[in-house]
DNA sequence: TCTGGATATTAGACAAAGTCCAGATTGGCG
DNA sequence: CGCCAATCTGGACTTTGTCTAATATCCAGA
C-alpha cells in the first residue's frame, strides 16, 4: 500500500476520478478526511472547515459528505445512535469501537473470516457486511 | 428452545427475574417486544403501547427501554442512522438488514464463525461483536 | 467581453429522535 | 388513613439532519 500525502492539490484529482466536480468546498472537505485518515461525524468536518474563518454552511456539508458517499469515496459507519462517521477508507474493513470513549478504529479485513453465513433471500444482494467489535475498559 | 406464549402475566415475573420492578407502564411495553419478538424502535413501542387509549408518555419509554437495556433484558441494536432498534432476542447472534424497506431479522449465531481478528487492545474487554449483513433488492 | 443557464452554496426554517426536569401520581406500609 | 420512595408525566430543550427558496459561481457560446 503506498502512503501517500494527501495534499489540497491532490483532492482535486482524486475528486475528478470520482465523477465530482472539484469546488474550494469540496476540496476542503475531502481534505480533512483524506489527510487525517480518520472517521469523522459531520459536525466534525464542520469544525475542521470552518476554522480559520467560516467558509462552508451546514447544508454544504452534508450535501457534500452524501455526494462523496454517492460516488463511492467514502463510506459511512454506523455505530454511535447519536451520529453517523464518514470513513475515508472504503477498502474492506471492520471497526473496532470503544465504546467509553468514542473512538472507532479500522480492523483490517484481510485475515478476518467469517463463515457460515446462511443464504441470502431471493432477489437480495448484498450491499456491505458491517463486523464491529464493541468494546471497553476491563 | 421452548417455544413459549408471552402473556401480560408472564411478563411481571420476567421483569422480577431481571431486578425490575414491574409496574403497569413496564408491563406494557416489555409485552409490546416480547409478545411480537420483534425489533421496534422508541416510536413504535409508544404507538403500540398507546393504542387502545394514551397511557403511556414519551418520556417512560424512553426511561423504560433505557432501564431493559441496563438491567440486560434487551438488546441494543444500531443499523440506522436516524434510530435505534430494541430487540428482545439477547441470545448472541447476527443481524439481516434490508437498507429498502427498513426490515431487520435475525441471524442465528450458532453456525456462523468469525476468526482471524486481531487481540484486543491491553485493557480492553469486548462487550459485545456485531455482524451486519445489509442487503437491497437485487 | 457579455450573457444565460446550469451547477453549487447559503441562511435559516423545519423535522425527528432523544434528554431532562420539576411537579404530580402511585402504591406499599405503619 | 397518611407518609415516603419510586415512578410517571407534559413539555421545554438539544442535537442531528433535511429542505427550500434565494443567491453566487462557473463556463460555453455569441
Ligand atoms: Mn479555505
Ligand atoms: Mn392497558
Ligand atoms: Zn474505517
Ligand atoms: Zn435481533
């Protein structure tokens, strides 16, 4: 896997191959989730936006976290009742989430396997397999 | 698995097992999830347990369904963003959601197996592994 | 360069789920 | 009956997220 640096200048490429038209706003937020690599709840994306000076409204922000979700460049992980996370790691993977605290981690799911799942119902198919492993203080 | 009937008398002694004391309101509504063995969310306990005439408000369901999750008589279940579901089922096992229509089933844990996760962090003690298996209309 | 239309952003009203609190009810017991 | 603790209640409040109508931006063609 390479690490790679992801740059404002980046986003805009990475945007693109996406089929989104890359504007400042969109490339802010694809910024503060590709450069921290980490789950992060709208509010959140919200604060890291707006903090040098206020430039997205809240509307841009979830107009815009649901359209990166549309087209596949993040994912949304539902853990916490109160708030959805939006992941920027769309690869195959579970979560590990304390539940003290809040943080929620990535398993990756290369050796993770699970077996013996009962068939699907007719006409159905799968969208995604969500493990999430709930824990907390001993 | 004995198969049994769930009767709004059954229900004082089930609460009594679990360190409930089982009042008229608690009656109602841990009859409203295990009478149906579904998984309903606050707002459908309150409309179930309104039916006939109002007598139960917001407020104790809420307090009541937070209460049953405390004291272990039911189960947490977090697939949608926007509410939770109580299950009554705390047997472990897996979960079937239909993204479409917003149905949730049951997955029996006994023949499905997880392995190759990761050691837990030092400290750690899991509290619970949900499996999600999302699935549309193919 | 100017202009029109499509695309994107915005403020703020709105909705839904859930929390909180201070006051009323209940029910068991002396 | 009258007391006390436990329980229940209406309704205000908070938070997350949605919606809308108005504005701003972008860009292709004249
Ligand atoms: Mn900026
Ligand atoms: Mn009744
Ligand atoms: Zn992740
Ligand atoms: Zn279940």
């Amino acid at each position: 896997m390479t690490r790679m640096h992801y740059t404002r200048d980046n986003m805009a490429g990475l945007l693109r191959s996406h089929d989104i038209n890359p504007t400042h706003q969109r490339i802010e937020i694809a910024h503060a989730l590709f450069s921290r690599q980490e789950h992060l709840s709208a509010d959140q994306v919200m604060a890291i936006v707006n903090t040098r000076h206020s430039e997205t409204s809240k509307a841009t922000v979830y107009n815009t976290l649901k359209l990166f979700l549309e087209k596949g460049l993040v994912r949304e992980v539902i853990v916490d009742p109160s708030k959805v996370f939006f992941d920027p790691n769309t690869s195959p993977h579970h979560h590990l989430y304390e539940v003290d605290s809040g943080k929620l981690s990535d398993i990756d799911a290369e050796h993770v396997q699970i077996s013996g799942l009962p068939p699907l119902p007719a006409g159905m198919v799968t969208e995604g397999i969500d493990l999430i492993i709930r824990v907390r203080k001993a």
